[in-house]
C-alpha cells in the first residue's frame, strides 16, 4: 500500500465541502457553475476545494470556454476502494510487518 498516497487522499477529503463534491461527481463529470448551485460558497473557494482535490488525484478537469469541468477520476476510486478494503480487512495479509521491532529491555 502506497501509504503516503493514501495519507494524502484521506487529507483531502476531510472536508465536509470536499466529500459532497465527491459525492456530486460520482453521478457524472460537472461544470464548476453546476456544483455550485449545490454549495453557499463562492467560486473562488470552489476553485481552492477543486485544487485541493485534483493536486490529490481524486479529480481530473478539462475547459470549456469559460467554465472548468470536473471529474471523478475512476482510477482514484478504484485504487482507494482496494486500499480501504485492504485497511479494514482481517484477512491474512498484515501490516505488522511494517511496524518497528520491539525495543528489548536494556537496550
């Protein structure tokens, strides 16, 4: 598991702003005028929620004229899901490896 990435992921997201986004484009790529009519927020915050989303791979964008179109980036989506479910697993894959050793008594 690519923990930093991850780190990096979970930081963008905790946001309550940033996880509705999300949410909206789960349904379908969107133009930044269409998420905002969901937010009380302006579009230079938009801008900044969107940076920090994209800087963290979560979404991708392209222009058209004037307005900013988003997407979720699927790869993203299907790299964290795997992640998450490796995380929360109880399956015979461990982490305990990558744990340092015990410090033994004396030393």
């Amino acid at each position: 598991m690519d923990y930093p990435a991850y780190v990096a992921a979970l930081k963008a997201m905790a946001d309550e702003n940033r996880l509705k986004i999300i949410a909206l484009l789960s349904q379908g790529t969107l133009c930044g005028c269409d998420i905002l009519t969901h937010f009380s927020f302006t579009q230079p915050t938009l801008s900044h929620h969107m940076k920090v989303l994209a800087d963290a791979g979560i979404v991708t964008s392209y222009k058209a004229g004037k307005w900013t179109h988003y997407t979720l980036s699927q790869s993203f989506a299907a790299a964290f899901f795997q992640q998450t479910t490796t995380l929360l697993s109880s399956d015979e894959t461990c982490v305990c490896e990558f744990a340092p050793a015990p410090v033994k008594a004396g030393e």
